[in-house]
C-alpha cells in the first residue's frame, strides 16, 4: 500500500537497508545499527488531511509527505526547510505559540531542534545541546495553556559508549529533559529547562526510549510514564502545578525489563486510562533464566528481575486514583518496539497493534542465537 501512494525517486531512497546504508555511508554521519528512527503523522499544512514526516539515519535526508485529495502524496521536505541530514530519532508536529498552525519539534544528531511554522517554511527558534535522545512526549504540564515537550534520552552500548551498570536495573545514563514553554509572541518559541525543578530528576538516567503522557489518577492534570530500557521505569504524577512525584513503586507501575514504548488507553471500557508497556519478548532468555543454575546462589528477587527482561510486554489496568494492576494479558508481542491502541474492527473496543523488529534466525544448528 505504502509503494501505491509514496511514489518516485523520493520514495525509492527510502529502500536501503540499514546494512546496505552502513556499508556505503561514511561513518561520520552516523547510521546506527538498529534503525531507531521514527514516523510522524500530523496534518502539517493545514488542509484537514494527515501528512506523514519520516526521520532518516544520518547521510539520509528526512522526508516529508503532504497528501493530496486523490490519494497522491508529494515529497516536500526541502521546500519546507525540513529535509535534514542528521540523524533523526524522533519528531513532533504541534502548535507551541497558539497561533493555530504546526510548529515542529525534533530528535537530531546532538541535540534537540525546535522549530517555528512561519507560513511557506519552518525556522528554528530553540536548540538544547543533548546527547542520545531518542523519544519525544509533549503535554500543557502546568496548565498555562502552552504545551511543553519532554524528551528522553539514551546512552548507546552499542558502539563504545556508556554500558548499563548494572545491566538489570541500570541508572547511568544521559539525563532526560523536560522544556517548558515561555513563549510569549508569535513566531517567537521560548523554551527553558526546569527538568530538575520540576522533580523529574529521580529516575532520570535510566536509558530512556519513550515517554507518554496521561491523567492516570484523574485529577485533570497530565502525569507521565517513562519506558526505560535495561531497568525499571517510571511514574511521574502531577500535583497540577507542573511539579512531579515519581510513584510507579505506590501505583503498582514498576515494570523492570527492557522497555521500548509506552501507551494509554481505556483497554477494558471502565472509563480510566489502562497502560501498555512494550518490551523485548525472547525465548531463549525465558529459557536461559528459568534455568535452575541461573544465577545460582544469589536472592530469588534478582533472578526475577533478570526473568522480566525476557517475558515480554506489560498490561496495567488502571484501577483507579492512579493505581494499576499488572496483568498477564497480551505479554506475547516479541521484539516489540511500541504500541498503538486502536479500534482496528470498528466494534468500539480498543485493540493493540504492537510493531516489532528482530526474527528468529533459522540458519544453522542454533536458530534461536
């Protein structure tokens, strides 16, 4: 379907692998080896049709696509100042001055990139120097009518940098960051740092992926989950003034394993906001801890940390005044990597559509390594 309506030279940049793109692109622009990069569907222009923004590895420019009437779609990312080469991770589409279009907010190589819509182009107005960030989360935190953006950010392992310690409950990572809006004129987007003084310092350093916001207790303010990989994740409510209490242990919401993504729905039609916590499902690491000799001799509480970060996704139901009860509902969603709650059959119940990445080998005598 997307090779129907995404059409041209445009498109067919899009087909390299991620291999492919390793093996002919300098290193220097910084193609990774597991294709974090994500898509964004808002309706940037204006015309009552959602267009789709999709980030690129580094060496790669970005691509934006407006949908036209009849189905067609059109490539327009440099016209609009938004075809960047870096690397992107993440990307957000909203209106931060209030003036009624689609300001933009991205997860660019070393930094956070915030940009105003300013007619025919978008210029940028704020950059934070951040390193690994990966997912974005916006929301009014402190109920000023300005949306604020959190972002969460990682220590990437993979290619000589910071190695979780510990591996099961790891907190040395980069610092994730919330910006609060001060925007006052049109055009003119202020942001600052308050991420410590807004209490989202606990538990900030945990090899974030994704973050997502939600009124979990009811109380008409937005709280915030954060899925971290390599340990537990975290709870923030807020006490309707923008300042947050880190609460997952109270609420019943420590999920420990390796968190990819985070989603709010009402799965089970009793009007309160249920969690969804995508995580990494692995046979063989069921295999390999259940094992009577993992870990011999050391606290049954640490091998069940260990067995978690194999069994796959979390369902939380809310069970009111932001408390939740885990379930051993929809674990099964193998190497999930996000979640979208949807009502994929029209019967007025939300499904789950889980993407996911990684596939049982089958070459070999060990198809499961």
């Amino acid at each position: 379907m997307a090779g129907s309506v995404l059409q041209g030279p445009k498109a067919e940049a899009l087909a390299p692998s991620i291999p492919e793109l390793r093996a002919h692109l300098d290193a220097s622009f910084g193609v990774g080896i597991l294709g974090h990069h994500g898509a964004t569907v808002a309706d940037i222009n204006g015309d009552g049709l959602d267009d789709l923004y999709l980030c690129q590895p580094g060496g790669i420019a970005n691509q934006l696509w407006l949908r036209g009437r009849g189905g067609e779609a059109i490539e327009v990312a440099a016209e609009l100042g938004l075809d960047f080469i870096d690397a992107t991770s993440s990307a957000l589409f909203l209106d931060l001055d209030g003036d009624g279009d689609k300001d933009a907010v991205f997860a660019i190589g070393s930094g956070l990139r915030i940009y105003t819509s300013q007619g025919s182009s978008f210029v940028q107005s704020h950059y934070l120097v951040r390193s690994g960030i990966t997912g974005l989360a916006a929301a009014d935190v402190d109920a000023d009518g300005r949306i604020d953006v959190y972002a969460c950010a990682y220590a990437g392992p993979y290619a000589g940098g910071s190695l979780p310690m510990p591996y099961h409950d790891a907190e040395n990572g980069e610092q994730n960051v919330l910006l609060m809006n001060r925007t006052e004129n049109r055009d003119q987007l202020r942001f600052t740092d308050e991420t410590l003084e807004r209490g989202l310092g606990p538990g900030a350093t945990r090899f974030s992926f994704a973050a997502a916001f939600e009124d979990v207790d009811g109380d008409a303010d937005s709280d915030l989950y954060v899925a971290n990989d390599f340990g537990r994740n975290a709870l923030y409510l807020n006490d309707g003034k923008g300042r947050f209490n880190e609460a997952a242990q109270a609420a019943g919401a420590v999920d420990i394993a390796a968190g990819m993504g985070a989603a709010f729905g009402d799965l089970d039609g009793d009007g309160a906001p249920d969690l969804y916590v995508s995580n990494m499902e692995s046979s063989a690491g069921r295999r390999v801890t259940g094992s009577k000799d993992f870990l011999a001799g050391t606290e049954a509480s640490l091998r069940a940390i260990f067995k978690g970060h194999a069994k796959g996704n979390s369902l939380y139901l809310n069970r009111g005044a932001g408390t939740f009860q885990r379930t051993d509902l929809a674990t099964q969603g193998r190497w999930a990597w996000g979640s979208i709650p949807i009502d994929l059959d029209g019967n007025g119940r939300l499904d789950l559509f889980v993407p996911n990445g990684f596939v049982t080998g089958t070459d070999g005598e060990r198809p499961d390594l």
